[in-house]
C-alpha cells in the first residue's frame, strides 16, 4: 500500500523551474515535496547552459590567443588538450551543483523524492512507494532534444546536448543538424578549437532573430571556417568509413557529406510522456503544455512552468514562471504571464541578443516606426579590443516609446538587460539619450544609437532659429 503525502505543494522535476518553485515555497515555510527522476539541477547544469558556455568561453580565449599578434604579442605555440577542456567543463559544472543537491534542498526544508513521477487521477500523483495528494501541484519537467524523422539517424552514431561535452576527442569534422542558437554556439566553439565544422539547416539559421543582425552573425562564422548549408532537405543517414555519411538534396542537386561526428541540434520536444497527463486531465500538444495566463493547466490544481510548456525554452523564463506560480499559488495574486519582454541571447561571437518586437514585427504592430542604429565601430571601448564587428538596432514608435532592441556585438547579452527593462517599464528612449554611461563601455552604443532619435530635430530650420533668437540675447 503505497504511502499518502498530503504537501501543500508537489513540485515535479528539478531543473531551472522546479528548483526555483520549489525553495521559493519553502522560503514561505509552505510544506513542499519535490519529486526528480535523475539529476538535480536538470538542463541547466548538466547537458545545457553550463557546459555549453563553458565551451564557448574555452572558445573564445583560443579564438583570443590565436589572435594574439594584432595585440603585439607573441605566443609560442597554440594547442587544444580536448581531454583538459572536458575537465575544465566538468570542473565549472561542479562548481555550481552544491547549490542544487538533494542535501541543500532538504535543508530549506523542502523533501526531495527520487522517481519517476505519474498522475495516477487529477488530484495523485505516484511515484514509488508514494501517492502525493497536493494542494497544488507544480509540473517542471522541462524538454529533451528533439531528434527528426530522418531515415538511418537512429541507427547512426550521434550526439546531442544531452551527450556532446562528454566526447573524448575534438571531432575532426563536426556536422551539425540544426542552426538555431544552440547549434550555432557549439558549431563556433568546436571550429575554434580545430574542428572543421559543417552546419545543416533545411529553412533559415537564426530565424527568431533579426535578419539584419543574425546576417553579422552568420557572415563572422562563415569567415572562420564554419560551413553553413541552408535550405537543405536531409534525405538519409548512415555510418560510413569516415563515421557519418548524409545524404542531402540541396537547391543544386544531391550530394553526400562525410563526418566524423554528427549534433543533433533541431529543436526540442517537452518531457510528458512518463507523466500521464491524460488521467489529470491536462491537455498538451507537441510543443508542450497548454497553460493559461497564471499558468495553470487545463486542470486548475496543476501549473506547468519553464520548457514543459508551449513557448520558448530559456532558463531566465523557467525561473519567472516559477515566481508567478509561488505568487499565485500562494498569495492568489493576480498573475499574467507576459512574454513580450524576455530576452534571448545567442552566446555566439560576436553575441546577438533580442528583446521585444524586431523590426518586421514592431512595423506589423505600429504602423510607423523608427529605426535607431549605432555600429560598435563608432565605440572607444570595442576599438580597444578589437570588437569593433556589430551594432546596435533600436526600435521605437513615433513618440520615442521603445518596442525592441537586438544587440549583436561584445557584451550584446550583458547590455540587452537595460533595455528589457525600459520594455518592461515602457520608457522612452529620451531615458536612453540622457543616461551618463561610463567611458569607455560597449553600453554606449545604446546612448549613441538612441541620440540619433533626435538628430532630424536638432538639424531642422526651426530649432536653428530658435538658437538663433536666443544668441541674439546674449
Ligand atoms: C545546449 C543548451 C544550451 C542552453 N543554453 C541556455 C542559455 O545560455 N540560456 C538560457 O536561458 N537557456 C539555455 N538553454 C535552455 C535551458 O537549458 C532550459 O530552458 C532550462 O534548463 C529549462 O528548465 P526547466 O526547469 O524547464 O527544465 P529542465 O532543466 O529540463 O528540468 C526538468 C527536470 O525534470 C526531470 N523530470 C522529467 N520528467 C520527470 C518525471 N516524470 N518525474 C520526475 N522528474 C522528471 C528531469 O530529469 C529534469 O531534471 C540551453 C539549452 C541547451 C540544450
């Protein structure tokens, strides 16, 4: 007879979301049960946003001391030790796990269940020895990759997020299925650290994104070697002597590419299976979980929140939704999801990140528009270090109030916070045009950019004459 927990809240997986939920409630001092079937911390720490910028990072210092000569200074010799970057990997990932241990969490208060959870009727959930009977129930259990319908690729030697940072040896030749942010940010880290690197997209790299800047991203990847396909259609693949044979048709016939290690990187499909949402009564689509606006599920007792759910799939929007939930679970405010402001950054270099509308849609939203610039070319700062690839684009409606702003450039991720917030905050972009940023800063293209707003008015007939009659006073 399994054992009866009657917590006031049951929090289901223990990635981003969850773990967020979950020491949240305990903080109120609300009895919180959380039930994770693998490791604690879940994408976030294990196969996601850790080791993947911790590769990147790598990356980018070999990219620095590759290009060390424009600087004035000499390196000796310059060499990848594959199994030294895997350990630097893990070291950075263990650094950050004592914050996410069953031990920690057990601390705060909250008991940590280890299994594999299953809604057994919409007020149940099971696992193991335990019927869990909450107040409120809380599904986390965020997405894994997933893997398209292509004939052989089952059969085939591949990786993904979920397996890449643990390979021995730097890949040979890398192809990567997939140019979104992901397989674009290891497509680069890899090339940098001797790859050769091919990526394969059947529609358009970056697609969320602006064109105009993911075009500066793409253009700087191609210049270092990264092949991207576009507008491939792959139609098999299959082992080969040299590991991975694809097969793919492009605009200008079929051809066959031949790898020594293929990523899987085509998107992602939500975790539900084991979760039987069908004896909650929760309804969900390919994409995920369909929530409301407090993010509640189709049965009012259970939220879902983070990859799970339909819509984007970002650490940062994980952790928000679980704050809406606490905030509405516990206190029944009168939450409302709100999407419009919440970045994404693309940890490629030179980064891209968004917010907002971009260009197309703000036009779509607006009617009339302006389109604010500033290349970091025009930046003290990116001339001191050489990052002087990038801009800024800022748009605003007629009146100055901000819609959207796309970075790509250094610190592009970094300076993108200011601007979420002027979203969130519905300013003007007169609060940009009068900010004192310090000098140098990358940040100073966002003043620079938002100055040019008022250019047409400066240089009109009409405030010429206004100076003019006021030098006439003296
Ligand atoms: C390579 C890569 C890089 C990324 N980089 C970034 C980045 O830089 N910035 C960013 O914002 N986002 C990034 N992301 C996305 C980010 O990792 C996810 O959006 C985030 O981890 C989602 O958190 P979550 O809590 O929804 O789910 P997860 O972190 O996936 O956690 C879900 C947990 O639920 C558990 N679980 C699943 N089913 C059950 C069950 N039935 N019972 C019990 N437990 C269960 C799983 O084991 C897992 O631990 C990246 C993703 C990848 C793949």
């Amino acid at each position: 007879m399994a054992q009866e927990l009657k917590p006031d809240i049951c929090v289901i997986g223990a990635g981003a979301g969850g773990l967020a939920a979950a020491s949240a409630a305990a903080a109120f001092g609300v009895p919180v049960v959380l039930i994770e079937k693998g490791r604690m911390g879940g994408e976030n720490l294990n196969g996601g946003d850790m080791p993947a910028n911790a590769l990147v990072a790598v990356a980018e210092r070999a990219n620095v001391i590759r290009n060390a000569a424009r600087f004035g200074l000499k390196t000796v010799r310059f060499g990848v030790d594959f199994a030294a970057v895997r350990a630097y990997l893990r070291d950075v990932v263990n650094a950050v796990a004592p914050n996410h241990t069953r031990e920690r969490f057990a601390g705060l208060g909250v008991r940590v269940i280890e299994g594999a959870a299953r809604f057994s009727d919409p007020r149940t959930v099971a696992v193991g020895d335990f019927a869990i009977k909450a107040r409120r129930f809380v599904i986390a259990t965020g997405s894994s990759p997933a893997l398209p319908a292509i004939p052989g690729l089952a059969d085939t030697p591949h990786v993904t997020n979920e397996t890449v940072f643990d390979l021995t040896d730097c890949p040979r030749h890398l192809i990567v299925i997939g140019a979104g942010s992901v397989g674009l940010e290891l497509a680069q880290a890899f090339r940098r650290l001797g790859a050769e690197v091919t990526v394969l997209e059947a529609v358009t790299p970056l697609a969320s994104d602006d064109p105009e800047c993911a075009a500066i991203v793409l253009d700087a990847l191609d210049r270092e070697g990264v092949k991207l396909r576009t507008g491939v259609e792959i139609k098999h693949v299959r082992r080969a002597l040299a590991r991975v044979a694809i097969d793919i048709m492009t605009p200008a016939g079929a051809e066959t590419i031949e790898g020594s290690h293929l990523l899987v990187a085509a998107g992602r499909r939500p975790n539900v299976e084991e979760l039987d949402l069908d004896a909650a009564r929760i309804r969900y689509e390919p994409h995920g979980i369909i929530v409301d606006k407090r993010l509640r599920t189709t049965n009012k007792r259970v939220y879902a929140v983070g990859d799970v759910t339909v819509g984007p799939k970002l650490t940062h929007l994980a952790n928000y939704h679980a704050e809406l939930v606490i905030r509405h679970a516990l206190f029944r405010q009168r939450v409302s999801v709100d999407h419009h402001a919440i970045p994404t950054v693309t940890h490629t270099d030179p980064e891209l990140a968004q917010v907002g509308l971009v260009e197309d849609e703000a036009r779509a939203h607006s009617g009339v528009i302006r389109v604010l610039r500033w290349p970091y070319c025009e930046n003290d700062r990116a001339q001191t270090t050489q990052a002087t690839n990038g801009h800024i684009k800022v748009v605003t409606d007629r009146r100055g109030d901000i819609l959207g702003a796309t970075i790509v450039g250094a610190a592009a991720g970094e300076n993108i916070a200011a601007w979420t917030l002027a979203i969130t905050q519905k300013l003007n972009i007169r609060a940009f045009a009068g900010l004192v940023v310090p000098y140098p800063a990358y940040a100073e293209v966002g003043k620079r950019a938002a100055m040019t707003y008022f250019m047409r008015g400066l240089t009109s007939f009409h405030v010429r004459r206004i100076i003019g009659w006021l030098r006439r006073l003296g």
